[in-house]
C-alpha cells in the first residue's frame, strides 16, 4: 500500500490523483498488482492500521487516504480490465 500512497505524500487532495497514479502503476511489471489490490480491499474492509502513519503525509487526512486507497483500487482495476479488453483481437 505504500507505493500508491508515496505518490500522494504532498498533496492536499489525493484523492483527485487516484486516476492518474493508478494509470502509472497499470504497466508495471515489476509488481503483483493483485497483490496490491487485495491488500488494499483487505485494509480497507477490516482497518488494522492507520493508513496515514504509513508515510509521513504533510497534508492528507486519514479518511482522505484511505478514500484515495479505494478509488485507486477502482482505478486500477478499471483500467486492467480494459487493457485486457484492448488486447484482444
């Protein structure tokens, strides 16, 4: 969950940038985006942690976070599934 969230370290509305840092993580080889989305479903079904001491945030609340969290959940899913639409014949 971290990754996502360091992208957002300073803004003051992170929520209005789950779109575009989802669509940076979409092509990333380097990392199980599923993995990254259960977490993220996980966390945000039963909180075990406050998302905002992940980081230090300068600006975001917690409740900020954690809805950044899930619209970039949606975000990336969203765009995923229509990669997958785009590569087919």
């Amino acid at each position: 969950m971290s990754l996502p969230l360091y992208c957002v370290i300073f803004d003051r509305d992170p929520v209005s940038r789950a779109a575009e840092v989802a669509a940076s993580f979409v092509d990333r080889k380097d990392l199980d985006l599923q993995l990254m989305k259960d977490h993220i479903s996980a966390e945000l079904a039963a909180p075990m942690q406050r998302v905002s001491e992940i980081l230090d945030f300068e600006h975001a609340t917690e409740d900020q976070l954690r809805e950044f969290l899930r619209e970039f959940r949606i975000s990336l899913q969203n765009l995923e599934s229509g990669s997958r639409i785009a590569g087919q014949p």
